[in-house]
C-alpha cells in the first residue's frame, strides 16, 4: 500500500510537505505541488479519511438527505449541482434517499451522526412547506421551505419562472394564451398563477379567467390529468388559444396527443410552451418543446455552498430559471 513516507521519498521532499499538498494547503510551492501531485496520481495514493477527521477534527462529511429526490428523474439534478460543489471543496457528500417519517429517515439520521456530518442538506421532490426541527447540525433546505423560518431554504423561483415566460409569450405576439396549471396543493402552482397574470397585465392583457387547474389530486388516489376535460370546449368556438401553456413538460406531452386528436399541429396552428426541460421528453416530442427550465444544478450547487460555508442569518434563496427555445413556439 502507498504511503506518504514514499511520496515523500519519490518527490525528495518532507513528509510534512507530502501532508500539506494532501490537506490542500494554499502555502505550498506550485512547482513542489505539481511535483507531489502527479506522484500521487501515478501511484494511486488515497489518504485515509479517518486520520483527517483525527488531524483536522473535522470529518469534511456533507449529509444529503433525498426525500424521493434520487428517483425523480426531474430532479436529478439537486444532486449533481450539489456533488459537484463537495468535490471542489474536498467534501464528502453522503446521500440517502429516504421517506420523511419512516425508517429510512432515522436510519440516515443515525448514520450522519455516527460520521459526525457537519451539515445536513434536505432536499424534495417538488416545492413544498416541510417541517423539520432544529438539531445540532446545520441544515440547508432544498426545494423546500420551513415557514417557521428555522433554516435556510434554496428554492426556485416560480413567480419569476412563469413571469419571464408569459413575456416571451406575448412578446412573441400571442394574444391569447391558456394557463393549464398544477393542482392547486402544490405551492409552484400558486405562485405561477401570479406571475403569469402580472406579466400579461404589466403588458395590457387580461388573463386573469384563463387558468385552469389540469391536475386533479384527491385523497388516496392517484393524481389525474384533466387536459380531455379542458382542451375541447376551449377550441370549439370560433376565438380559440393561440398558445397553451402547461404546468409541466409531463403534462404538455398529453396536451400534443389531446390537440392532435382536435386536428392541430403544434408549431403550426398552435403553440405549446411549459415549464421543467424535463429530458428526453422535450426532445422527443416534435416539434421540440419550448420550455422554462427549472434551476435544480444550481440550486444543488448553492445548497452544498451554503452547507460547507454556514450562514449567518436564515434566509430563503429563489433562483431564476432559463427560458430554453424549440419549435412548439
């Protein structure tokens, strides 16, 4: 097994020098770094964490908890931003995927005790309120909130996501866009709402009757998609849509097989845009669908930041998302 005595040795240089360049120390030489460094990689040298945690007593170990986040392919991404970030920072990040309330989340609560984690992030599936008490490891919620104001929440910023695309929509020159929103439980839904009325009455239009809730969500059943119920009567008069926009790429794949069955091509005789890019549903739909797209990299990325950084006050971050074109518009 490499040691960093023969490290040490091969780069004729101290062994506390070798320990430096392992522990990151800014201080040393660039040449020497370089030197002890491409050593390291030739031989394969791994330092053993738990004589870091000894040295620095620090364990450098980042808690994620995924609350059925490492299953949803729509946000895979919370994950990736922040693993991304502990391996800049030399951190470890360990994950778990659990279900609030059940065995899963005190199993992982036990394991991130025992690896003495220095902060915990806690991440959802989708925008929600959670609730989740103060211990003795910081917390950073992700895609979450504690209206009790607890911890420190990074979440996106639906108001804003559904304000910017409305004003593409209208600056594009569609008249009369159609909103099929989320189920009124979800938080997102709420807020889009309101972005995309203030948008289009910041630009002389009233939207304010063209929402309709195309989610429909009750206790003990599997949510359903009402686009059947919707899309129909809102093209049977004479002035129909011109754009419908959808809560969710998932959804705005049922709106291309629902408007096909009423005789229209999207891109041609009508519009679609959504929110998410939910790969490979947006490329695979034809046209491509024109979507906003939800921050979750960098959502991921300023968690884990925060996580290693702390935070002096707590405070609730809503990231911006990014408007990305295909041929549905």
């Amino acid at each position: 097994m490499s040691t960093q005595r023969e490290i040490a040795r091969r780069a004729k240089t101290s062994l506390k020098t070798v320990s430096r360049v392992i522990n990151r120390d800014p201080l040393v030489n660039a040449e020497t770094r370089a030197r002890i460094e491409a050593i390291i990689a030739e031989i394969g040298y791994e330092p053993s964490q738990a004589a870091r945690m000894m040295r620095s007593q620090r364990s450098n170990v980042i808690g994620f908890l995924a609350d059925g986040v490492a299953t949803s392919s729509s946000s895979i991404d919370l994950i990736r931003g922040a693993q991304d970030v502990a391996w800049e920072r030399g951190k470890q990040m360990m994950l778990f995927n659990i279900e609030r309330g059940t065995a899963s989340a005190a199993n992982a609560d036990s394991q991130l005790t025992a690896f003495r984690a220095e902060a915990i992030i806690y991440a959802a599936v989708f925008h929600q309120e959670v609730d989740i008490p103060n211990t003795g490891v910081p917390h950073v919620l992700l895609n979450c909130f504690d209206k009790r104001h607890r911890h420190t929440a990074i979440v996106p910023d639906d108001y804003q996501l559904a304000y910017d695309l409305t004003r593409v929509i209208f600056e594009r020159g569609y008249k009369r866009p159609v909103f099929l929103n989320l189920n009124s439980d979800i938080v997102a839904s709420h807020l889009r709402a309101d972005g995309f009325v203030d948008a289009a009455a910041a630009l002389g239009h009233d939207v304010s009757n063209a929402i309709y809730t195309a989610v429909i969500s009750r206790a003990g059943t599997t949510p359903r998609l009402a686009t059947h119920d919707i899309l129909p009567p809102l093209f049977a008069g004479e002035e129909t849509p011109d754009l419908v926009l959808c809560g969710q790429d998932t959804m705005a794949m049922n709106v291309y097989f629902e408007l096909g069955e009423l005789g229209l091509k999207v891109g041609r005789d009508i519009a679609v845009a959504s929110f998410d890019n939910l790969e490979p549903i947006v490329s695979l739909l034809k046209p491509g669908l024109s979507t906003m797209e939800l921050p979750y990299y960098d959502m991921g990325r300023a968690a884990m930041t925060l996580a290693i950084d702390g935070q002096d006050e707590v405070q609730v971050l809503r990231l911006k998302g990014k408007f990305i074109e295909r041929h549905s518009l």
